[in-house]
C-alpha cells in the first residue's frame, strides 16, 4: 500500500505562483498531527521547504498591511497582492531582496523583477520616475557564471541597480524603510521603497531535524547520488527538503523521481545490494528565467554547476520558444502529465 500525507488541502503550481508531526525512523514510524501513528517498510521524504517570513523583523506586519506597499511571490495571498500594487505604481524606489540560500527556485527572485520592470516598463512615462535596486545576500547574481554573466548585462541594460552580499533585516511599515546588513563590513544600510518585493530566508520542515533525519541545516541527509539517506536504508528523499547541493526546482525532482523509484525497487523488492543501486542522480536541475519581451533563458545544469543544456549550447541567450514551454507547455505537464507519472521532464513522456 502507499500512503500519502500532505499538510495542504490545495495544491498551488508555484512556479506560476495531513502534517506529519514527527518520524521515528528508528522503528520505522509516523506520527501526524491528530497523534495517530503508521507504520512503514519504505518511507519516501519529499516535504519541500518553508518560507520563513518570521526572520525578517517586522515584515508580516508589512505584508498584512494592505496600506503597506510590499508583497512576495512566495505566499499566494502576497503574491496577488504584488500584483496589485505594480497595477497601482506611479513611480518612486523599487527595491527586491534575496536572501542566503538555499530557496524555492534560483532564478525566481530575478524573475519577479525582470516581469515587473516591464510591466513599469509598459507604463508611459514610469519607468522614467523608477529606480529600481535588487539587493541580494549571496556574492553571484546567479550561481553558474556561463548565465550569470548574461543576466548581468541584462540587469545593467534595464538600469537596475545590483547590491551583493547584502541581506534584508527588517522593514519598517510605518516609515517605509528596508533595513540590511552589508554582510562584509556589518554596516547597516536602510532604504526607502515606495514598492518592496521580499523573498524570504527558507528552512526545512522542523519534524526533520527533531527525528533525526537531517544534517547540521535540518535537511534530509541523503547521499547525493542515490538519494538513500546515509544513516537509515529504508528513507528516501527528493526535492526541497532534501540537502542534494543543487538549486532545488520541479525540473530536479522530475529528475530525481524515476532514479529513486529504481533504487528503491532495487534494494526492497529485488533485495539488491545498497552499494549497487541502479540509479544515479548527477545533480541535474533547470531554471527557465524570463527576461522580459516574451524571452526567457533556460538555465540547465548539475552539481558543480557543469553545465546539461538539452536544446542548443546557447541557452544561456534568451528566446521566444523558451518563453512558449515556460508559460504553455511547462504547465500544462505539471498539471496533467505529472500526476499520471508519464512526464520525465527532458526525457519526454513515457508511455508504458
């Protein structure tokens, strides 16, 4: 039998956008939130990450604040109300934040503001009257230099001002302040927005830590290439809450899935060896980045940051049919392919 528990009665496609309690892996249980236990033979981990608002001094007074102009795309209910207020902008100082990794997606926080500044963009006589400045708390704009150094002079082009190594403390709703911390000298650094888009710090689900499973950060501690967790045999892990040190997205787990269904098979029913498993994950992960004018760059690549590009070695340009799969096609399999289990993601669709 495979069982299923998820904390969500809704399921959202975040890239367009039952709680487990506790795990004892030492006797092979779960306890859920109404304290009911189960028991397992397999236990597969793929709890994702949450978006730790609660770091950030003063921010979910800010975010509750309809008066209050900043948003995030990382909570549904922040994310429409960005949206709102990019409708309702006149002008001012723009700021977006990023905080230290990991997070949902890479390329997410430079995509907000690439759709945004168009938007501004398309405005007549607005953009003029916007400064825009993106501070991030990481020393790369993105963390494989064969994009990062193409989105670089897109950033320059579209004059937005680029701040490293420099992280989100708190914002204060009242003065309509954002407060950082140059992460090199410890100065602090306050700015006034007009409009504030926050990505906040991320952590793994706190039942991980507490069972046991997780490395020093709270992440399932799995190794890297079979996805097994190097402590107990019959735990597994994929995705966001897992620590594989790759940038955590759909593309990785649709890549990670079929490799630990195959070591899983191996080592349970087959009773294979765990020093032989058939299936061996090299880290492959994508980040579709969109640029603005319908062009989107398609980032691909494994551990190490070696770059996998599946359709042409200049990916790291932006282009209209990156855009199309993006927005049409990428969707469209989340929603109907994947469920079915018959969407690999590049491996196309498997039928049998």
């Amino acid at each position: 039998m495979i069982r299923v528990f998820d904390s969500q009665k809704t399921h959202y496609y975040q890239p367009g956008w039952t709680m487990v309690g506790g795990v004892f892996p030492e006797n092979n249980k779960i306890q859920t939130d109404d304290g009911r236990e189960w028991t397992y033979d397999q236990l597969i981990i793929a709890a994702g990450m949450i978006p730790n608002f609660n770091s950030i001094k003063g921010i979910n007074e800010a975010l509750l604040d309809d008066q209050c102009p900043v948003g995030s795309i990382y909570s549904q209910d922040y994310a429409v109300k960005f949206s709102n207020l990019v409708d309702k902008f006149q002008g001012g100082n723009v700021i977006f934040t990023e905080p230290l990794h990991p997070i949902k997606c890479a390329g997410a926080p430079q995509k907000i503001i690439y759709l945004t500044e168009e938007r501004i963009h398309n405005k007549k006589g607005i953009r003029e009257k916007t400064n825009i400045e993106f501070y991030k708390a990481v020393n790369f704009l993105f963390s494989v230099p064969r994009y990062s150094s193409v989105l670089t002079q897109i950033i320059k082009q579209k004059n937005i001002k680029l701040n490293l190594k420099t992280n989100l403390l708190e914002v204060r709703s009242n003065k309509k302040i954002a407060v950082f911390e140059d992460l090199d000298t410890k100065s602090i650094i306050e700015r006034p927005f007009d409009l504030l888009h926050v990505v906040p710090p991320h952590i793994p689900p706190p039942f991980i830590r507490q069972s046991g499973l997780g490395e020093g950060a709270g992440y399932v501690e799995v190794d890297k290439h079979t996805l097994n967790h190097k402590t107990y045999k019959n735990v597994w892990a994929i995705g966001d809450c897992s620590n594989l040190p790759t940038s955590k997205t759909v593309a990785a787990v649709i890549s990670q899935t079929p490799i630990l269904v195959k070591n899983l098979i191996h080592c349970w029913r087959d009773k294979g060896s765990q020093q032989s498993m058939p299936g061996i994950y090299e880290g492959y992960t994508s980040c579709p980045i969109f640029t603005g004018n319908k062009k989107v760059i398609l980032a691909e690549f494994k551990y190490d940051g070696i770059v996998d590009e599946t359709f042409s070695n200049q990916q790291n340009i932006p282009f209209y049919s990156f855009y199309f799969m993006k927005k049409y096609i990428f969707p469209f399999a989340y929603w109907n392919l994947m469920p079915k289990g018959i969407w690999m993601g590049r491996n196309g669709i498997k039928l049998n």
